[in-house]
C-alpha cells in the first residue's frame, strides 16, 4: 500500500474542442486512469490542475455531447462549468516524493480530486493515489475492442458527431461504457479495502455499506419558499433540500464523501435571513435523496428605508443556507425572495440567481481548506486610508455600517513609539500595564464594522449549540499595524467579558494581499534547513548572539535541519537550489521602514547583506519556492512589510511571493535567549503528531509575555492561515 505515482494518465487542455477530446479517448490502446485537465491563469505560465476519474469526466461531458448540432463542438471550458480556481486539485512538483497519505488528499470535492498532481514545467506527469491503480481493464486491451467496436473505422467527414468525431461509433457507448470505473476504496483500489498493518498513519479501516469512503460527491442546495414574494410581515416557510442537480435559482454547492447509496448523510443546516438565525437538520442520501428536509418558519421583516427615509416597494431578501457534515462546514447555498411592501406591488416574473459567495473567491484556498471563522479584508483605499471588510461563513454582518479608517500618522512610526522601545528590556507591571493599554488603543482605532462584527459573531458562539469562533484571518494591505495585538476590551458590546489581546483569545494570522495566492492548511515537511550565526569573531556584526549556537544545534539534534552557513553566496545557492520544506534562520535583521526593500538580513560576510528583493526574484521562485516551505525568520524586526513601489515589501512579503506557505517572524527587536525558547516551543508543537495549527501555536507563545514579562513573546507574526497545520515527517 502507501502511495505511488499513477502515470497512466491523459492530459488535456481546457481550450481544446470536445470533438478532439473524445477523439482521443475513442481512439487510446489503454484506459487512462486518471485524466488531468490544464486551465491556464491570469499570471503567464501559471496554470489550475483538475484530476478526473474518466467515468466522472464523462458524466459531464454526456449533456453537452447530446446538445451538439452540425460542427459545432464546444470546449472542455465550455462544458465544465465547475472548473473554479477554489476546485483545482493539489500540485506536487515531480522531484517531491509523497511519503505517506494524509487528510489533505482526502477533502476534494469530486471523485479522484483529492488525489495530487505531480508537475514539471507546467506538464502534469501523474497522479498521486494510495495503494494500486484504480484501473481494472488489461493495460493492452483497446478501449474499442472492450467496447466490442471494430477498430478499423476511421474517422469520417460527416457533420453528425456520431460520425465526425469517432467514426461512426456511437458516442453515448463511448460515454456511457467505455470508461466504467469500478467501486474506489479508501486505499485507492478497485477490491479489497485497507486492513491491518497496511493502513498508513492516520486512517482507519472502512466497512462497506456503513461508512462514507474518502472520495467526494457534490450535490446542490434546493431552498423552497412557501411564497417566492411574501410580503412584509407575512409568515415564510423555508424548506431546504439537497439534489443532485443544481437549482435555477440557487448558488452553491455542498461536497460530501460518497458512500453505499443507501447511507444517510446527517447534516446540520443554519439558515441566515436578515436578523433571523436559525438550526435545523437534514439527512439525505443518494439512494432516497432528501428523506427530511430542514424547515424553517420565521416572519418577513420590513423593506429598509432609503437615504430619504422612504420605503420601495420591494427588495430583494437574501437567504444562506450552511451545511456542516459532522462539525466541518461542507458548502452553502443562497437565493432571493422577493420581497413585496404590500399586496399592490407586483411580483416580479423572474428572480436572479445569487452570485458565489465573495469570501469563498477572495483567496486560494487547497482542497477541503476550511475558511476562517471571521475573515478580515484591510484594502487601502487612499493616502493613510483603508476599508475594512469582514466574512464569515457562519453569518452576515451588517453592510450597512462604516468600515472606513484613517491613520493619523504612519503607521510604521506608531510600532516603533509604542512597542520598539520597550523590546530590550523587563516589563515591570507598569510597562505591563501600558502595554495592554497600547492594545486596547489598537482596538478602539478600528472601524464600527470590524466591532459589530465582532461582537455579534462573538455573542453567536457563545449561544447554546452556537458556532465556533477560534480563528481569525486578515488579509491587508496595511502592512505595520500588528492588528493581532489589539485587545478587546469593550463594556459596551461585551459586558462582563474579560479583556485579552485578540492573538491570544483567537488564533490569528495575517497575508499579504499582493502576494501568493497560496494559503495552505497542509504543509508537509519532509526536509528541514537552518542558517544563523552567533557573530562571535565577526567584528563588522554588533552585537553577538551567543544563544543562537545553541538553536541551531538543538534544531539539528531534534529535527535533522541541516546547516546553511550564513554567508551571502551560501545562502544564495540555497535559495535557487534548495528543496527543504522549513527553513529556519537566526540572524540580525534590519527594517528599513523608509524603503522596505532596502531591509536586510545581516550575513556573516556583512556588509553582503541579503535584501527581499533578492528573494523575491524568479530564481527563488523556480527553486526554493517550488517547496512552498514554512519560514521562520528569527531576526529583528524583519517581520514588518512595508508598502513601496505600490507593492508589498519586506521580507515576508517576498517569501510568501516566493511561494512560501507561511512565514513567522517578529515585528520588532526580541530578546536572543527568549528567542531560542521560542524556537523550541514552536518547532516541538508544530512537529508533533499530531501538531497544533500555527494560529494556536502563536496563540500560546503569545500568552507567556506577561508572565515572562517580555515583549518578544508577543512580537511574532503568523503570514498564513491560522488553521494549517505542519506534518514532519524526515526523510531518512
């Protein structure tokens, strides 16, 4: 068992015509297993990967097949709808080896998605799966002659795609039998499924017929009103339904693991309706479809007012729908009601489809990436301007409230006033104090829509069966505000909850908004590199760092990190040529806040500093970024970005641009013996099996600073999603 690369495997780009595709299909000597289609990105030479089970690809294909007339062939593009940046299917690059199977592979929303692509120079060259080959037709056996079809036709000149495309044969028994894929069990093998000593770490064995397997189904939110146009303050009865087809009035979708047809999926539903909050279940499964829907009876509230204070005559009513499938969200739907003022307004004849959801298109997320409970968006909008605007996929907030706010100063000068100068010492209480006041300063700059939200989402959670609040995510164009530092501290919205930093409350972390896209709740490590120095005999470096021999020391006894020697051409050739998956420096580091791309990480051989805009270059990106490694840099205030030449910069920045899956690093000067501690406590539960997600790890690093009374404890900034979580797994 374990993994293997299936490179038995059939690529095509989504560009290309059906007629062409089915063509190939028609005419290949060997059932592909797995077929991967290519979507090109809006960057050059970027591209979105889909794997396919072909009976799967097919089942999509069959309706466009049968809706084309003359030579009027469609693309793949065309035909699949569903071909959405937040579907692609993981990539691994080919010289990467998956040692073992993890969840990651196993949340796709479609059959055979959850398996990874590996990729050289852009070309797909397999599929990873767990266990055998899914195929079960003899690799010499033609796909026409299983078919029972005379393989001599060739193709003919006919318009009729009977004819044009396969030469006469019928294209629905290519669609419907040739590419028949046998039952898929949790190993990835078309038999027997995993037992004993065979299952690798982390999964468990599956009993036919009472056990969801680990591939995905998607099907489609139905939400029925009682009336389509209710009036004000009329009774709506909502019905919510799943089906295997999509409604025409309602967006979204909802990804469950496929299992024996009769299995009954028992999921929770919460209905989100202007002020209404409300719960209920659902059970479904593919054999009965819906066999109890969640119903919902709540009264129409009123049209709102406009700027005059006068009432229109309608507006449309938006109603979510959250699925969650034992305690994990799994998908939403939406619609419009049309809501009437009173019965002399006529109803409208058509009501528009709701666009997807904004928060689920914001960001990349990989394959069954959950989203944050509460996603901040920070875009700058003018001069020392900026619009905040928060998500979440347990509710709605009110749009109606200002998300605007102004820095009365630069931003970079206001860390530097309030946290820099106490960095180098004890915090007494007094200094403790005013930290947190310096907090809660923080908080009370932020706009009336973070605030609502907040609280209102807080007050949700703590409801009976309310949902979780644990992690938040902010994604800025403000790079110097350490907004994870503000403490909530508001008698007003929150009487009688105690006061606390949001990064110890919550587990937080922040991206850069220009940079990757990348955001992965897996990081897989199987290689890990440091590079530091202690200074000691370095006259042109002031002062030394005498605890830094010891980390580097410890990082290799624990975790086998092999030794980058910190001198400018050495780390280089690391950065172009390197394959390690974490990558752990422990230098100086200078921000230089006026220009960003001017900071520096201090070498050995100093003054051949290294600046960002050496790792951000291409040559990092093609060589150290195809790891997309976690990085910490544990070095003064390198963990500041700063805005120049409209980009980010700074050293996050170019990490993450780099491709870096997440970055840690401080905002300000730390203290060298808290940070070797640090290190230690970060790496042990990051390593650990299973490790906590790196939004809790800095949650619990950040609790020590006022017990240890110092600020390096609260200086460390998490760029990536709070919910990852890191799998060390060294290769020997």
């Amino acid at each position: 068992m374990g993994t293997r690369l299936n490179k038995n495997i059939m690529v095509f780009d989504v560009d290309i015509g059906l007629d062409k595709v089915v063509a190939e299909l028609a005419k290949a000597s060997r059932r592909p297993d797995y077929i991967v289609l290519r979507r090109p990105r809006e960057q050059a030479d970027r591209f979105w990967f889909y794997v396919f089970d072909p009976a799967e690809l097919m089942a999509y294909l069959k309706p466009a097949v049968e809706q084309v007339h003359g030579n009027a062939f469609p693309s793949l593009r065309e035909c699949l709808p569903q071909l959405h940046e937040s579907e692609s299917a993981p990539v691994v690059p080919a010289n990467i080896t998956l040692p073992r199977w993890s969840e990651r592979y196993d949340q796709g929303n479609r059959i055979a998605e959850n398996f990874p692509v590996a990729v050289s120079n852009n070309k797909p060259t397999g599929v990873w799966e767990q266990g055998s080959s899914t195929a079960n037709i003899p690799s010499r056996t033609s796909i026409l002659e299983h078919l029972g079809v005379e393989t001599s036709r060739s193709l003919g000149g006919s318009s009729s795609i009977l004819t044009h495309i396969a030469g006469g044969i019928d294209i629905n028994d290519i669609l419907n039998r040739s590419f028949g894929a046998p039952s898929i069990t949790r190993d990835g093998g078309a038999t027997e499924p995993m037992r004993g000593p065979d299952i690798p770490d982390g999964l468990e064995t599956v009993e036919e017929s009472t056990q969801p397997a680990n591939q995905i189904q998607q099907v489609f939110p139905a939400i029925d009103a009682s009336s389509k146009h209710p009036l004000v303050g009329e009774n709506i009865t909502l019905s919510v339904s799943l089906k295997t087809q999509a409604d025409p009035e309602v967006s979204g979708g909802v990804a469950l693991p496929t299992a024996e047809p009769a299995f009954v999926f028992k999921l929770d539903v919460h209905l989100l309706c202007g002020q209404e909050s409300r719960w209920d279940s659902l059970e479904y499964s593919q054999q009965g479809g819906t066999t109890k829907a969640a119903t919902f009876s709540f009264t129409a509230p009123d049209v709102s007012p406009d700027a005059s204070g006068n009432y229109p005559e309608r507006e449309k009513l938006p109603v979510t729908v959250n699925f969650y499938y034992q305690n994990r969200w799994c998908g939403e739907g939406r619609r419009y009601l049309d809501l009437l003022l009173d019965e002399t307004v006529a109803p409208l004849r058509r009501l528009p489809k709701p666009p997807e959801s904004y928060w689920s298109k914001l960001i990349y997320l990989e394959q069954g990436a959950q989203p944050p409970d509460l996603l901040v968006r920070i875009s700058k909008t003018g001069e020392h301007q900026y619009q905040w605007v928060c998500l979440s996929p347990h509710m709605q907030f009110d749009t109606s409230l200002s998300g605007s706010m102004i820095l009365p100063q630069k931003a970079e000068d206001f860390v530097r006033d309030m946290f820099e100068q106490y960095s180098r010492t004890t915090l007494n209480e007094v200094r403790v104090n005013e930290i947190r006041g310096i907090g809660e300063h923080i908080y009370d700059s932020t706009p009336e829509a973070f605030r609502a939200a907040y609280w209102t989402l807080h007050g949700l959670s703590r409801t009976r069966g309310g949902v979780a609040f644990k992690n938040i995510l902010f994604i800025t164009d403000e790079p110097y505000i350490p907004w994870e530092l503000m403490r909530i501290a508001d008698q007003q919205r929150g009487p009688g909850v105690e006061a606390e930093f949001l990064s110890i409350r919550h587990a937080v972390g922040r991206w850069v908004a220009d940079c990757s896209s990348r955001l992965p709740q897996q990081i897989p490590v199987q290689e890990m590199v440091a590079s530091g120095s202690d200074y000691v005999g370095i006259p042109a470096v002031d002062p030394p760092l005498p605890w830094v021999k010891e980390e580097l020391a410890w990082l290799g006894q624990h975790y086998q990190a092999k030794t980058v020697p910190l001198r400018s051409t050495d780390v280089l050739n690391f950065l172009k040529t390197g394959t390690a998956q974490a990558v752990h420096f422990a230098c100086h580091g200078m921000m230089d806040s006026l220009n960003p791309l001017r900071s520096q990480l201090v070498m050995e051989d100093s003054p051949a500093n290294l600046r960002p805009t050496v790792i951000s270059a291409n040559e990092v990106e093609v060589g150290l970024g195809k790891a997309h490694p976690l990085i910490f840099l544990n070095a003064c205030q390198v963990g500041s970005s700063g805005a120049s030449l409209s980009l980010m910069a700074g050293f996050p920045g170019a990490f993450l641009k780099a491709g870096a899956s997440a970055v840690i690093s401080p905002l300000w000067t730390i203290s060298d013996e808290h940070a070797k501690t640090i290190t230690e406590q970060f790496y042990q539960a990051a390593f650990a099996n299973p490790g906590a997600t790196l939004g809790e790890i800095m949650q619990d690093i950040h609790k020590q600073w006022a017990d240890k009374q110092h600020l390096t404890f609260l200086a460390y900034v998490l760029y990536g999603d709070p919910q990852a979580r890191v799998s060390f797994q060294p290769v020997t």
